[in-house]
C-alpha cells in the first residue's frame, strides 16, 4: 500500500472541483440561512414570554375590587343626586299647578 505524504499528486477533473465548492458555498449559504431564522424566532419567543409575563404579572396585581367599589359609590352618589332633582322638579310642578288654580 503506498504511504500518504505532501508530495502525493491527485488528480480531479475541474467540473468535479467546481461541484465541490458549490456544494460548500451552498452548505454554508444554507447552514448561516438556518442559524439567522432560528435566532429571529429566538428572539420573537423571547419577546412573547415577556409580554406573557407582563400580563401575568399586572393580573396577579390587579384588584378590581377597590376600582369597582369607587365606581359603584359614585354611582350611587349620581343616583341620590338625581332622586333629589327629581324630586325638586316635582314639588316645583305642584307647586306651579296650585299657584295657576288660584
């Protein structure tokens, strides 16, 4: 068996040398396409976890109670006021129906 060395000649038809580096500029074409896509995904994961935890975290802090008791007070402070007027405006009509009998 001949023994390998740096003073070996080979021989390689030029087409086929051409064929080998295409298919390694395609390789590494297709291998820094693959690494780019997955880093963009990476990254739109990351930014989506974050938003969820966000939203995780201002659900677990959010107290709807005490924003609904507020409104529902002054809720109930709008009703009692506009009873009141209500009931002005009426004594104000009798009041205007008995001064025309006169």
């Amino acid at each position: 068996m001949p023994k390998l060395n740096d003073s070996n000649d080979i021989t390689l038809p030029v087409k086929n040398l051409i064929a080998i580096v295409i298919a390694t500029a395609l390789s590494a074409t297709a291998y820094f396409e693959v690494h780019g896509r997955l880093s963009h995904l990476e990254f739109q994961q990351e930014v989506i976890w974050s938003k969820v935890r966000e939203s995780e975290e201002y659900r677990n802090t959010f107290n709807p109670l005490a924003a609904v008791d507020k409104h529902i007070s002054k809720q109930y402070q709008l009703e009692l006021l506009l009873n009141n007027v209500i009931t002005r405006l009426e004594h104000l009509e009798d009041h205007n129906n008995q001064l025309e009998l006169r």
